[in-house]
C-alpha cells in the first residue's frame, strides 16, 4: 500500500495502543465499558463535560444566561475525566451514546431529555429560553448558519487539523490525507 493509493482495511481492528497521544479516549465500538452512575445535583440542568472548546461553548451560554437574570438556565457542572474513561462509564453512555463531551441531562422533563453534541447543546438551550435565536426566519437563519458553520468548519482551524497534525500516530498511512486536506481547508477559511 503507498501512501497515495489508501485503501481502507475490509475489516477495522483496533489497535488499542496505536501510539497516538489520545488513543484511549476514543474507541471504533460503542457501549459502556463498566458501570457507574452519573453524579446528579440540584439543579434541573446536568452538564457533564470538561474545559475543551466543545465543553467551553455550553457552559459560556449557560453563565450568558444566567447574567440575563434566566434563573432556570442553573445548572450543575461535573467533570467527566476523557483521559481516565470517564465518558464510557454506564451513565454518561445514557446521556450520550457516542461517549463524547459535553452532555447535558435536563431533568425538568419527565423522563429527562438528554441532549448531546455541543452545536445540539446550544441550539436546545436557545429554543429552551428565547434568547440568542432570533424567530423571524432571517435572523434565525443567520444564527443557524454560524451555529453550523461553528461547528462543521472551525474545527479545521485548531482542533481538527491540530489533532492530525499533533497527536495521530506518526506510522499511521491515512494521516497524510487528513493534513492536506485540514491545511487546504484552514487557508481557505483564512483567507
């Protein structure tokens, strides 16, 4: 196999240790891997997360709304440790089967709603509390657009190009693509 003729594999084996610096805390199977609940406090908003640009987004528009003086936007905030697996635990695989930061619980809803992808997240929250989604067509359109767009091509800027480039396994054969592909991508954005 060359590096410009890849070739997908008929069947995916996972290499566990792959040598990538974040290769634990992803996984090509779904499911929980060991029971544990999932810490709940008093609030009716759960946020299970941690401090990457995907969990900063949902608890910025939390704290917005609350400096609103929207006291049902309250929550509670608990860290879910991705380096240790916290996020393939029994619990937090029912708030969000992809295993992926952040998740929100809101428990003002019988039975609770669960609500999972950050770009998700945000766009229930606004609709949740009128506020940072326009409702005339125009101006919820725009919104939407930079909602989308925030969540399907800034990654390339910083996160998605800086994990191909940074941490995928130096030997892996498909990292070439990914690079090209996130360095076209990030000049184009740019300008």
């Amino acid at each position: 196999m060359s590096e410009n003729n890849y070739q997908p594999p008929k069947v995916w084996e996972w290499k566990q240790n792959n040598g990538g610096a974040f290769a634990n805390i992803n996984r090509p199977v779904s499911g929980a891997t060991h029971e544990q609940e999932l810490p709940v406090g008093s609030h009716p908003l759960q946020l299970y997360s941690l401090g990457t640009p995907n969990g900063q987004k949902v608890t910025i528009l939390l704290e917005e709304l609350l400096a609103l003086g929207v006291s049902d936007a309250e929550y509670d905030a608990w860290l879910i440790r991705i380096g240790e697996g916290d996020q393939f635990s029994s619990g937090f695989v029912a708030v969000n089967p992809n295993s992926k930061i952040p998740a929100l619980s809101d428990r003002s809803t019988t039975p609770p709603t669960r609500v999972f992808e950050s770009g998700s997240i945000l766009l229930y929250l606004a609709e949740k509390f009128g506020f940072f989604l326009p409702k005339d067509p125009a101006g919820r359109t725009e919104t939407l657009n930079w909602l989308f767009w925030l969540q399907g091509a800034a990654p390339f800027l910083g996160g998605g190009f800086g994990h191909f480039f940074n941490y995928a396994p130096v030997e892996n054969r498909v990292r070439h693509r990914p690079l090209h592909h996130g360095s076209q991508a990030s000049a184009r954005r740019a300008g």
